[in-house]
C-alpha cells in the first residue's frame, strides 16, 4: 500500500519534532558558560 503524502508529512515532522526537542536542550546546555 503506497503511502500518502500526508502521512509522509506528519511523520517527518513528528520526527523532526522529536529531533528538535532532543538536541536542542543539549545545545542550550554546551552553550552556557
């Protein structure tokens, strides 16, 4: 069964979301003093 665009859609973004919410305290963190 061939996947919709839409689904392509909200899984990247879900995996986006998740990437961001990981690194981005990480980044915060390495950048602080």
């Amino acid at each position: 069964v061939p996947i919709s665009n839409t689904q392509k859609t909200e899984k990247f973004l879900f995996g986006f979301l998740l990437f961001t919410l990981f690194w981005l305290p990480l980044s915060l963190g390495a950048n602080r003093p």
